[in-house]
C-alpha cells in the first residue's frame, strides 16, 4: 500500500494532470482534479433556470416556464449543471463525434456535484439508463457517450445501472436542425423496453445535451408506460433553444 501511494506521487508529479479546457498542468492544491483555476470561469454554469426542464431563464421563478405549464413534460424534473456554449459545446461535440471519451469523466464530475445538490434530502432513483442509440447509429460511432456518462454515475452513486433495457428501434434522423414539431414527429415511437423494468418505480435517464426536450420527453413516455412511477433527466448542457 505505501509503495502504491509513493508511486502515484511519482506519477503525478512527473505527468501531473492537464486542465481539459486549458491544456495548463493542474497543481496538486488545485480544488477541481480536471480543471485549472482559470477554465473555471470559463464554465457556462447553469443559474438560473426553469424548476422543471432547466430551461435557462433571465430571472428566477418558482413556478414552471410557460412551455411547461402549457404541454407539461413526462418527466418529474431536469438535472444541469451548463448551458450549452463554448467551450462546452465544442467538447461535448469532440466526445460525440471525435472518440474523445475522457472527457466523459469530466462531464460526469460535474453532474454528480449537481446531483448531490439537488437530492440532498430526497431518494436516488433506483435506476440509472443512458439514453441509447439505434444500432445502426451505434455500430457506425462505435459508443454511445450518453452511456460513458451515466456508467460512471453509476459507479460514484452506487445506483444500478442498465443499458440494455431500454432500446431505440426506430432510426431516427439527426435532431440538430430540427424544429420542435420535427424533433416530436421524428421521435414519435422510436423507444422501447426491452426487458421488465419492475419492480422499479424511480428510474433517471442521461443524456449529453438536451435541446427541446423531445428525447427525453420520449424516453419518459415509454418508462411511464412500462410502470416506471418516476423518471428525472441528467443532462450535461442544457440549450437555451
């Protein structure tokens, strides 16, 4: 055990972690293990925003934002820590697209800071599902981010973890460009469950960004329909559409 100890020592101080915005060495006394202290105020942090969807808002509410009020969505609430802008847009879009997976640890770090927040005196879901791809999509990327996210979560929770439960079987074109009518209508019936969820009642899906909510909101219907009671959303950014 001393030898390991000693030996990460060595390891850091030779190759000290690297700010992942910044590329700067981030120093042993530094409070955020993949951050220097000046990519933190590069952070597009989430304040202010909708207390059901996460919808960024200019001044707080307590109630819900007229979209919500007016279709209210399928699931209960929307965890985020980030609006979607740089530099976070261009690092979800290298992770996505670019096979750049570490920084999936990063994403992960800063929703379970979230998390903890926002469940301090409430359950945990019971459930953890990462919003999935269709094969095809799948097959082509070779990954799906939305579940090196939620893997981790998973971990630093101690909540289950399951992607293989809940399928896409539709394949559905990209949803970048797409209106909100469009973004439904492409959605409509894409997702299934393919094995019992029960007896789970409180079930958190995750997903890299969340634009419109017609994913989610998808994902949610066909839990709900399943039996699932309770579905809450963890999404790295959200858009302020």
């Amino acid at each position: 055990m001393v030898y390991k100890y000693i030996y990460q020592l060595a390891i850091d101080f030779l190759f000290p972690p690297r700010c992942v915005i910044t590329d700067q060495a981030i120093t042993k006394h530094a409070n955020n293990r993949f951050l220097s202290a000046t990519a933190q105020g590069f952070l597009p942090l989430l304040h202010i925003y909708c207390p059901r969807c996460s919808l960024p808002l200019s001044t707080p509410s307590k109630s819900a934002c007229g979209e919500c009020q007016k279709h209210p969505p399928q699931y209960k609430r929307v965890i985020s820590p980030l609006i979607y802008a740089e530099p976070i847009r261009s690092m979800i879009q290298d992770t996505k697209f670019n096979n750049i997976l570490h920084n999936a640890a990063f994403f992960a770090d800063l929703l379970l800071k979230n998390i903890q927040q926002h469940y301090q005196h409430q359950a945990l879901p019971q459930l953890i599902l990462p919003v999935p791809l269709h094969n095809k999509r799948l097959q082509q990327r070779g990954y799906n981010q939305a579940r090196e996210i939620s893997r981790l979560l998973s971990q630093q929770l101690s909540i289950s973890h399951n992607d293989q439960s809940l399928i896409r079987i539709k394949a559905t074109d990209e949803q970048s460009g797409l209106n909100a009518k469009q973004r439904q209508h492409n959605l409509k019936n894409a997702f299934a469950v393919a094995q019992s969820l029960l007896p789970i009642k409180h079930v958190a899906i995750v997903d890299d960004v969340m634009t419109t909510g017609a994913t989610v909101n998808s994902v949610a219907q066909t839990l709900l329909d399943e039996g699932v009671e309770q579905v809450d959303v963890w999404v790295v950014a959200r858009t302020a559409k």
